[in-house]
C-alpha cells in the first residue's frame, strides 16, 4: 500500500484545527459575551458526559446473560459508588475496567 498522500492528510487537519480553535481565541477578545451566555457556555462539560456515557452503557448488547446482557450498567452504578466515596478520577476509572473486565 501507498501512503504517498497522508503527510497531506494531516498537515491539512492540523491546520484546519488550529484555524477552528484560533479563530474563536481571536474573536473571544473582540465579541462582548452576556453572563447568562458564558453561564450557558459553562453547562457544556456537564452535558458532554452523559451524552458519551448514556448511549455506550444503555445500547451496548453485552455479553453476559447472568445480567441479562447490562453488565456495564452494572459497572456504571459500582463505578459511580466508587467515585463518590473515593472523590477520585484514576481509581474510578481503573476500578470500572476491572470490574468491566471480570463482568465480562
């Protein structure tokens, strides 16, 4: 196979990105934003997570009949009692793989 043309590939994706991500840099100093706006901007990464989160866990046909194919529903309430009592993103994250893993 052939790759002569990805170097132009990804010079062409890095720069898009960074016209994308400079352009909104450059303007965020010349476009006065409302409060209510930059607090509805503040909302985004809160919402982000459950989009990611809902979808893999509740339309995913696991493999496990025991649980009746929801093992990783499962693993999202353990993972979430972990993350509440421990306060910490690695351990939740390694726990659930675990137990992800062992589940299935």
């Amino acid at each position: 196979m052939k790759y002569e043309g990805i170097w132009f590939v990804i010079i062409g994706l890095g720069l898009g990105t960074f016209i994308i991500r400079s352009t909104f840099i450059y303007l965020s100093s010349r476009i006065e934003i409302s409060e209510r706006f930059k607090e509805i901007l503040s909302l985004i990464p809160a919402a982000i997570f459950p989009a990611l989160v809902v979808p893999m866990t509740f339309y995913h046909k696991g493999a496990n009949e025991l649980l009746f194919n929801k093992e990783r529903f499962i693993v999202l309430i353990i993972a979430s009692i972990i993350c509440y009592r421990l306060k910490s993103v690695f351990i939740t994250i390694v726990s659930g793989l675990i137990i992800l893993y062992i589940l299935s």
